[in-house]
C-alpha cells in the first residue's frame, strides 16, 4: 500500500465513530467537519504530525473541499492543525514535556520581569493592561485571544528595564500562545483565568509586588497543571 493509501487508511480508522450520524448536529457542514476534527485530534485519535489532505478529508466526511478548508482555518486558530509547507495541514505536535518545560521557564523569567517593572509602571500601562482584559472578555476567536494574553502579561513587564530579560519573556509567551488556544479549545474560553489577570492589575497598581508576583505564580501554577492534566487523561 502507498504512503498515500496508508495516512488515508489512517485517517478513516482515527474517525471511524465520530464522523457517522454527526452532520445533523450541526448548522453547517464546515461546524461539522471542524467539531469532528477538533474531537479526534484533542482525544489523540488523530496523532501530532499526521497530514489532513483536503480531498481525503472532503472524501471521508461527504463535502466539497471548501467546508474542509474553511475547517482546517478554524482548527488552525486553536493550535490544533499547522499548516506545512508541502505538506499542507497537519495535526499539530504538542507534547506534556514541551508545555512543561515552556511553563517552567515563564516561571523562572515573568515574576523577576513583573518585580522590575511594576514600580517603573505608569498610568497609560495600567490604562492599556485594562483595555486588553476588556477586549479579552468579549473576544471570541482563539487566535486573538492568545495574542491579547501575550499583550497584557508583556504589558505589566514593560518597564522592567532589562532587554535580554524581556525578549526571553517574549519568546516564551510567543511559544505559549499554541497552548494556550490548546487549552482554550479542549476546556473552553471559562478557562482563561481573567480573575488572575485582574488581581494581578489590581496589585501592580497597588505597587504591592509580593501580591502581584503571587498571582502569577499561582496563574501559571495552574495553567501548568491543567494542561499536565489534560494529557495524562489522554495518556
């Protein structure tokens, strides 16, 4: 059998159960594909790395190709597919040792980066950690809302004066992002944790740096575990 015909055979395994009986559910056929998918891929039925060809995809569910694409997009925004130079969308490979390793070093970097910055912070920094919380509240996609997050949390560390410190705190955020739409799309968008976000304005603002450090540990403590725990209940 081709390597073609072995990652189709692949892929009509991975969604045999999911696909039959589903479309009713749904308003529209791409809904269908992109609820179908985003299961198998968030059980581990669909593996990290494996090729999602449009044609066999549209073939597999009973669509034309331009609900699978428009579904793929979607998954996209979640971190839940990548998209390949030549190989076009794959299912994105995350791993528990990735997300651990990304958490322990924010750990290690963001509280001395909020420590630095918070008596250096002014009221346009406060002004503007607040609009991005009230954008987040009402944001709905999940590409945005993991862009809003890097911007508040860099919007409290602004000041801290230290630029090797700062583009380290960046890189990881930037790295973060595809666990948290990871996170935001396998336990939904009350899982953001917009309540530490506002203690933390809330102590910063206070210029009460133990209180502020505090919430960010704990904020990342949390997120740590959760995405810890989810993987182990895949196995």
């Amino acid at each position: 059998m081709s390597d073609g015909k072995l990652a189709q055979a692949s892929v009509f395994t991975s969604l045999k159960g999911l696909v039959d009986g589903a479309a009713p559910r749904f308003r529209t056929a791409s809904e269908y594909v992109e609820a179908t998918l985003r299961a198998a891929i968030l059980s581990g039925r669909l593996a990290g790395g494996l090729a999602l060809r449009q044609e066999e995809l549209a073939e597999i569910f009973g669509v034309s190709r331009m609900p699978v694409r428009e579904a793929l997009r979607q998954l996209e925004a979640q971190a839940l597919v990548d998209f390949v130079p030549h190989r076009g969308a794959v299912v994105t490979e995350i791993s528990a040792d990735d997300a651990a390793d990304n958490y322990a070093i924010r750990l290690a970097l963001e509280p001395m980066a909020l420590s630095l910055s918070i008596p250096h912070l002014a009221e346009p920094d406060f002004v503007l950690a607040a609009d991005l919380i009230a954008e987040m509240d009402e944001e709905a996609d999940p590409g945005r809302m993991g862009e809003l997050n890097r911007r508040f949390h860099l919007s409290l560390y602004a000041r801290a004066g230290r630029v090797k410190l700062l583009l380290l705190v960046e890189q990881q955020l930037a790295a973060a992002d595809r666990y948290l739409r990871f996170h935001l799309a396998a336990k939904g968008r009350e899982h953001m944790s917009q309540q530490d976000h506002r203690a933390m304005l809330k102590a910063a603002g206070e210029r009460d740096v133990p209180a502020a450090v505090q919430v960010l540990e704990g904020h990342l403590r949390t997120a740590a575990s959760t995405i810890a725990a989810f993987f182990a209940s895949r196995g």
